[in-house]
C-alpha cells in the first residue's frame, strides 16, 4: 500500500477505492471477491478512523477487533458488529486453507453486508465520503 502508514487519511482513500471495488465485483456477480474488498475496506475505514484518535497502527484483520477499539472510544457501531464478525470469517476462508463449512452468503446477505460498510462509512467519516 502507497501512503504513510501513520496518515488516517491514506487508509480512508484505499478503504474507499476498497468498497468501490467491491460493489464493482458483486454488480459482476463476483461475490466472493466483492465481500474480500468490502472486509479490505471495512478494515481500512477502521484503522484510518482509529488512527486519528491516535491509535498505534496494529496488524490485524479482525474487523471485531478494530469495531471494539473504536466502541472503546465512544463511536456506537453496535449495529456493524455481526457484520464485522461475519466479513472477517468470510475473510479468512477465502484467504484461508480452513475446515470451515459456512454456506456462501447469497445475494440478499451479500447485499445487506454491503449496505452495512456502507453506513460504517458514513459513521466514521460524516463529511462526504463515497
């Protein structure tokens, strides 16, 4: 990734470039790339918005993780939390060789997952974004 690591709004312009990805692979039907970008861009969103509170950049993917820090910090995103939960095991099973058997999401919940980056976004960052 091209920016300085330490620069919030660096992960904010990949994070976005991330979910227009994404919505760009699901219109396509490509649904399991889409949900990887959409847990690309969920992570980025949160790393960039942790980072201006001034949070030290952690190695992670776990999107709960990151969800719980920013709680921590006074931001209400329980509404993301099964979603952070879902995008980041769907994360490790695509990256993954797992034993997982969780079905596939189908289009609604591909749909509904996307609707949720979505307004996490717009959470985290209230000035114009996407």
């Amino acid at each position: 990734m091209k920016g300085n690591p330490e620069n919030s709004l660096d992960w904010k312009k990949i994070a976005e470039a991330d979910f227009l990805k994404s919505q760009e692979d699901i219109a396509l039907g490509k649904s399991s790339y889409g949900l990887f970008w959409l847990q690309q861009a969920s992570e980025k969103a949160l790393k960039s918005r942790l980072i201006q509170t001034g949070w030290a950049l952690q190695k992670t993917h776990d999107l709960m993780a990151l969800t719980n820090q920013l709680q921590s910090k006074d931001f209400d995103l329980g509404f993301f939390e099964a979603t952070a939960i879902r995008l980041t095991d769907l994360y490790f099973s695509e990256r993954y060789v797992t034993a997982d058997d969780d079905p596939a999401p189908d289009e609604k919940e591909v749909n509904q997952l996307s609707k949720d980056v979505l307004k996490l976004f717009k959470i985290l960052f209230p000035e114009k974004t996407l």
